[in-house]
C-alpha cells in the first residue's frame, strides 16, 4: 500500500470506534426537550471524520501516490530518532515527577532541554518558549481552574 492509503484506513477505524459508542450513547437526550444526547457530537465527529478519510481514500486511488511508508530514508530515521529521545525525556520527567513531586520546574526543565538540545533551538528561543509556555500552563490550570470557596 503506498500514498495516503494507510493513513486513511487507520483514521477511518478511529472513525468507527467514535460512531458505535455513540450511537450506544443515544443522539437524542431522553428528557422532553429533545435536545442532542450525549452521543450526538461523538457520533457527528466520526462521521466527519469517516467521511474525510474515505475522500483521502479515493484520492489517493485516483492519483497513484508512490510514497512508500515503510521505507527507511535518513529523514525518517532522524524523525524516528528525534521521536524515540522525546519519549525517553518524557518518560524520565514523569518518573522525576513521582519521585520528587515537584511539577512546574520539571517540566521547565524539560521543555528547555528538548527546545534546546533535542530540537536544536537558539539558547533566546528555548528560554523563552519555555518559560511563556509554563507561565501559560500555570496560570490556566492553577490559577485559572482553582474552585475556591467561600465561606
């Protein structure tokens, strides 16, 4: 199989594991307002979705793509690589993490090693990058998502 084949028949099975729990859900809420069930988005995304792939599908029939997925180029082996070191950093943060149980600067100093050093950023660019990312995360899942009460 070569071209956009594969792709398209993997995320059309995504697509049907979205369609047959939804319509388990029900696409119609069972109260008298007959409002969307909890079902209805899911069971519309896989259709889209089943949709987009089966489109991808017949295109890449029609135009008999060459690409060969499966074939190792030194582009993919330097993708693989840069993939397989980025798990191996996320795994060991995630391992820092439990063992210390401290978040935020760990994950800053994550984000600076991959931008850095895996990435191949500029020292400005990776300093930056992660500490405006982590600002971000903290101030909307800390700060932004914290339910406080009144007493």
């Amino acid at each position: 199989m070569t071209g956009n084949k594969i792709p398209s028949l993997l995320f059309f099975i995504v697509a049907i594991l979205f369609i047959i729990p939804a319509l388990s859900m029900g696409l119609v809420s069972t109260t008298s307002d007959k409002v969307p069930g909890a079902g209805f988005f899911p069971f519309l995304l896989g259709i889209s979705l089943a949709a987009c792939t089966l489109l991808l599908f017949i295109r890449s029939i029609k135009e008999k793509q060459t690409i060969r997925y499966f074939e190792l180029t030194s582009e993919k082996k330097e993708n693989l690589n840069i993939m397989l070191m980025t798990l191996f950093v996320i795994v060991v943060t995630l391992v820092i993490w439990k063992l210390f149980k401290i978040f935020y600067p760990i994950i800053l100093l994550e984000c600076f090693i991959l931008s850095k050093f895996l990435y191949k950023r500029t020292w400005i660019f990776s300093t930056l990058f992660s500490t405006l990312l982590i600002a971000l995360i903290y101030i909307g899942f800390t700060i932004g998502l914290t339910i406080k009460f009144i007493a």
